[in-house]
C-alpha cells in the first residue's frame, strides 16, 4: 500500500517538481514539502483531499499535525496507511 500512496503522491505534484528542476529520486521521506516552498498551505490541503479520494479515507488533521511530519512525502505516506491498516 506505500508504493501505492507513493506512486499518487508523486503524480499529484510531479509538474511542480518539473518547475524547479528536481527529480522525485532527489526528494526524500523527510522533504518538507510546504516548508520547503513547493506547496503552499491550500495546495498541500487540495493534495490531502484527494488522497483522501483516492483511498476511501478521511485522516485526522489535527492528530497528524500533532507528529508533526504530515507535510513530508514520508509522513503523509504513514498517516495514510497508519488510518486505513487502522
């Protein structure tokens, strides 16, 4: 299921990181994703969203926030999975 919500992920934000010449090998687990300035705030919520979608899910906003690593690729990829293996 990670690759899967990987694989969305990267989709979603792969013309982004086109835009400013870097690869999806050259973004790790703990890339920031709006910290670093590739998403802002309602980008990064619209992305959510449709994960969301994707995967018949609704994740916790507040409790992920709270771990504070929701906003990298490996954080959002462990909230989902943490909320569908339950």
């Amino acid at each position: 299921m990670e690759n899967e919500i990987r694989v969305c992920l990267f989709n979603m934000i792969l013309e982004k990181l086109r835009r400013i010449g870097v690869s999806e090998s050259e973004i790790g687990d703990d890339f920031d994703l709006v910290g670093s300035g590739l998403l802002n705030s309602l980008e990064f919520v619209e992305i959510v969203a449709l994960l969301e979608k994707e995967f018949h899910c609704e994740i916790d906003y507040e409790a992920a926030f709270e771990k504070g690593e929701l906003t990298t690729p490996g954080g959002l990829i462990r909230t989902f999975e943490n909320h569908m293996h339950g």
